[in-house]
C-alpha cells in the first residue's frame, strides 16, 4: 500500500444477455457513469461508441450462437474512468487484431476491424486478459485534471 490516501473509487455494474436488443442498455449506463464522474458530453459521445463497438463484439461472437451473459463494470475516480468487459465465450484477443487500413477504400477494405481500430484510438489503454474461463477486456480513458 502506498503512503499516500487511495482515493475513492466509485463502480456500476451492467449485466446483459448476448442479444443484440439487450445493447440499447449500455447508452444509458455510460452516460450515468460518465455524468457521475463529471466527464464532458464530447467525451461521453465517445466512451459511448468505444463501449458500444466493444460490446457489439462480444455479443455477436463470444459465445458462437449459444445463450450466455456480458458483464460490464465501470469504475472511476477523478483521474481515469475503467470499463471492464467480462464473458466465458470463446477466447479472443481483440488486441492482437490488426488495426484496420484506413488507406483503403471501403470497397478495398476486407470487413471488419474498424470497431477495434475505433476503440483503440478513443481508449487510452486495451488489455486483454483470459482468466480461467473468463475473457476480460478492460478499456481505460484518463481524464484530465480540471484547473
């Protein structure tokens, strides 16, 4: 433990069945944590679409069309806000994926990638984790001081 005080760290929890319609849940709970922890409305538009391609893809492919459950965490304190995705689906890296070349055409470009391009230029920090049966992708904005 450090010497100086840890500071208080605040937390959400979103619990979701890997269907499509449940996705209209997570707008909502971002937008809470982020007006909680006092983030600009730019930002939330971003953490949204971060959070929503990131979750899109853990919904449509975690779990190979068997039932199964997504949950995401949201920590924050007044330095960093934390989104930690969870599900027992197949394993899968999304951070060994390639970034998409956006030098490409649409047409040129083969499908898919550009969530996981998107969600590493608006996050800060991607990791991945496979833990037991667990994937765990934590996403990580740091937030600027105020003056």
């Amino acid at each position: 433990m450090s010497s100086h005080q840890e500071e208080n760290v605040q937390s959400h929890r979103l619990t979701i069945k890997n269907e499509i319609e449940e996705l209209t849940k997570l707008p909502e709970f971002v937008d809470t944590v982020c007006e909680e922890a006092g983030v600009d409305m730019a930002l939330i538009a971003s953490l949204n679409l971060a959070l929503e391609e990131a979750a899109t893809n853990v919904v449509l492919y975690a779990y190979e069309g068997k039932e199964g459950m997504v949950v995401i965490d949201a920590f924050y304190t007044s330095e960093h806000l934390k989104f930690v995705i969870t599900d027992n689906g197949i394993p899968f890296d999304p951070t060994q994926k390639e970034d998409a070349d956006t030098t490409l055409s649409a047409e040129e470009r083969p499908i898919g990638g550009l969530g996981i391009f998107l969600v590493r230029q608006i996050m800060d920090d991607v990791i991945y984790e496979r833990k037991g049966e667990n994937n765990i992708l934590t996403l990580v904005k740091y937030l600027k001081p105020v003056k």
